[in-house]
C-alpha cells in the first residue's frame, strides 16, 4: 500500500457554484470544474496544503485528515 498523503481535500459537491477561484491556487493543478456543475479533487495529486479550502467564496472545502492508502 502507497501513502498518498496525509490530508486530502474534500469539495461539497451540492454547495460547489463552480467559480473556479480554488483552481487558480492549487500547486498541483489537483482541481477541476467537471460539466461545469462543481469541483473535483484528484486525490493521487492533492497534498492537503489547504490552499482552495482558504480561497473558496463558498466555503465548501474540507480538508480532511488522512493518511489514505492505495493499494500497490
Ligand atoms: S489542498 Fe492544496 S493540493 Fe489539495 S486541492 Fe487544495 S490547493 Fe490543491
Ligand atoms: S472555489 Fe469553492 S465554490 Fe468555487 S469551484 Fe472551488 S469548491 Fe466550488
């Protein structure tokens, strides 16, 4: 099993109004808008820094504690 990373980035998909402000400050180009509808967060590249949580006008991002685990 990998570690990814210790914390990831979760959006609230329902709340997310898509503006795209939490892409802009991502370092690892970890987000996406997906159809225009809300944001996605990649997990294999988002390393919990909490940068889009800070940024986003709707607050809809939680970072959330990990590790989590990928299988090999
Ligand atoms: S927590 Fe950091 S790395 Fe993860 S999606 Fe947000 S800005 Fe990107
Ligand atoms: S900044 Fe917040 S509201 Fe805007 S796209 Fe990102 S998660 Fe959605």
């Amino acid at each position: 099993m990998k570690i990814l990373s210790k914390s990831v980035a979760r959006v609230q998909q329902s709340s997310c109004v898509a503006c795209g402000c939490c892409l802009k400050v991502c370092p690892r180009q970890a987000l996406n808008i997906w159809k225009g509808s809300y944001a996605v967060v990649d997990q294999g590249l988002c390393v919990g820094c909490g940068k889009c949580a800070n940024e986003c006008p709707a607050s809809v991002i939680d970072i959330l504690p990990g590790p989590r685990l990928r299988p090999p």
